[in-house]
C-alpha cells in the first residue's frame, strides 16, 4: 500500500517524494500494456489525472497508456476541452481487458457503481480523492486523499515528485481541473489545491481557457434550463428539480449547481432519467453536511452513490421511463433527503412562486 511509503516519508496522503513515486513507477515499468480509467461520464478532473498520470508514466517507463472512459462526454465545456487540448482518450467499450497487464483507476473507486470497468477483475493503480468506500490493501497501490479539492492535485504533486516538465496544454489541463472542481478555490479545496492552482496559472494558455468557460451550447442546453425552473419545488431550505428524460447526464450536475445559487435554499437534489438510470446530484453551501454519506443511505438498496459533504451523486438502476415512476421516485427521494438532512418537512411550493 503506498500509505505505508508515505509514512516513512512524511505524513500520510500529503507527500509525494521522488523516492515514493519511484516506486510505483519502478513497479509498472516493464510489465506490458497499461489502462487508465476514468469514471464514466469523465469531468475536467477526472480527464486531467488520467492524462498526467499517462504522462508521467510515459517519462517514467516509455509505456504510452491508454486512456478509457464509460458512458458519454456531454458537457459543453468537456467536450472542447477534450478537443482544444487534443486529449487521446477512448471508449471503454471498444477495449478487451486481457491485452493489459496494468490497470490504473483514477478519479473513482472500484464498486462506486460510477465506472464501467468490471468489479471482478484486476485493478493495480487507485489514485482518487473522494472518500474511500472500503479498505484498498488489496491493490498495489491505493492513493486515496478525501481532504484534496482535487484528483489533478495529487497528480500534479507526482509531477513535480518526478520533476516532468509540464507543458502548456497540460498546465491548461490541470488548472482548468482544479478551478472547476474547485470552484476557483471556493468549494472544497486545500492548501494542496491552492499551491497546484497558483503554479499552474502562469503556465496555462489563457485563451483556451477563456473558451472552456465560454462554450458554445446548443438551444436544447436552454430548453434543459427552463424544464428545471418550471419542475422546481422549494421544501423550506432545500430545492428539488426532475429533468426526466435527458440525453446528456452531465446536465443534473450542472442545474444542482447552477441552482444553489437560489435565495435562502441551502440545499439542491437534481434527478435525470438517462438510459433506463435515475441519475441523482445532490449539493449544498453547509460545509458540515456530509452528502457523500447521505446520499448513500439516501438511496441504499436501491443504487449506488458517493461523493465529498457539500457535493455528491449517485444512480438508481433500471428505472422506468414512465413519467409518473420517475415522479414516484423524486417524492420518495425528497422525502428521504429532507429527513436524512435533519430538516422538517415543508409543504412543497413551486420555484416560480416562491
């Protein structure tokens, strides 16, 4: 476990010594054919730390991994920085497993129920920074950092363990993960975050970065905006919105942030049925709530979920497209949510009226 060398270093989960990154890298270097897997749906972070740590290993063994994600890139901003930064990345699905000997995960945990790599297979390389949901001294080596902002952070440290040269497009990378899962170090972020931030800044093409916050977006990403409004319901301190069918699953994420920003709501839950799955986002400006639990017992037996305390989502499986079963669902999950909150229930009212 790579918490034990970073013991002998320095403090647990905060240390990346050339010494300790040597040795993942002295133990992937001559094995074979390496995989990186994103979870499904890949964000800026999660595409950032799969790209630097295939950078890293390509300096470190000459290996070039490749990179794989399940599901779609449907967000604006996603997909033009998959593009502008010419990121080489793959569908899982176009992969067989047993032409690697080497399979990392990033950004994700095995059995989170969030990535489309098989549960019964081998996994070596765990680096991430939600909270970890068991106990990973079965994988070779298991970073796992919950009080990191970021997944690009830790890699960025590994980076600048091993002193690579990064690049502009990978600087632009990087920033760009940590200021938006960040929120530009206004959500959930550590002195870690902000030291890779303040680094990378200069290095980062401040061009590509103003059109990664400035997509082009289609008149349906309007047409989702007004469908969330007009579903809105305010129960006191918490907001609740159905999207119903969706053809981009990035979208639910987007609307519970977008809709915290509402007057004296302090809590958000957003659903979207994506694919025959209830995808669920729940967010909050109370940094002592604790979703990523609640949100596992809000849903247990039924899906499954994870994420940090002001940020969190999950997916209930094999939902029916009917309106009127989706809608089942919503009142069943608001019900949960409001009480796992430790909040009264409140009569719902409409957004538009409140």
């Amino acid at each position: 476990m790579v918490e034990e060398a970073l013991e002998e270093h320095d403090s647990p989960g905060h240390c990346c010594g050339s010494t300790i990154v040597d040795r993942l890298i002295d133990w992937v270097r001559g094995k074979g054919r390496i995989l990186i897997v994103t979870h499904d749906n890949p964000d800026p972070d999660a595409l950032a730390a799969a790209v630097s740590l295939r950078h890293l290993l390509l300096m470190g063994t000459g290996e070039e991994a490749v990179v794989a994600f399940g599901g779609v890139i449907g967000r604006s901003e996603n997909r033009l920085m998959v593009d502008a930064l010419e990121l080489d990345i793959v569908p899982i699905s176009e992969l067989d497993f047993d032409d690697f000997s080497v399979v990392c995960m990033v950004d994700t945990q095995p059995g989170t129920g969030n990535n489309s790599y098989p549960q019964d297979r081998p996994l070596h390389v765990l680096i991430d920074h939600h909270p970890p949901l068991r106990d990973y001294s079965d994988i070779f080596w298991a970073d796992v950092r919950p009080d990191y902002g970021a997944s690009a952070t830790i890699l960025f440290e590994y980076l600048r363990a091993q002193k690579v040269s990064i690049a502009t497009r990978l600087a632009t990378c990087l920033f760009y993960a940590i200021k938006s899962e960040t929120q530009d170090l206004g959500r959930e972020w550590s002195k870690f975050d902000r030291d890779a931030y303040l680094y990378l800044l200069p290095l980062a093409n401040n061009q590509i970065l103003y059109r990664l916050s400035h997509p082009p977006v289609p008149n349906d990403y309007y047409l989702t905006f007004h469908r969330a409004i007009n579903n809105a319901k305010v129960y006191g301190k918490v907001l609740v919105f159905n999207l119903f069918r969706i053809e981009n699953p990035d979208l639910v994420a987007e609307l519970a942030d977008f809709l915290l920003r509402q007057e004296e709501v302090s809590y958000v839950m957003g659903l979207g049925w994506y694919r025959g799955d209830e995808l669920i986002s729940v967010r909050t400006t109370d940094p002592d709530a604790r979703l990523g639990s609640i949100i596992r017992e809000m849903i247990s037996g039924m899906g499954t979920a994870g994420g940090h305390g002001m940020m969190a989502g999950g997916q209930v499986r094999g939902v029916d497209e009917e309106k009127g079963a989706q809608h089942e669902l919503e009142l069943l999950l608001t019900r949960r949510y409001i009480k796992l909150l430790g909040l009264q229930s409140e009569p719902g009212v409409s957004l538009l009226e409140t």
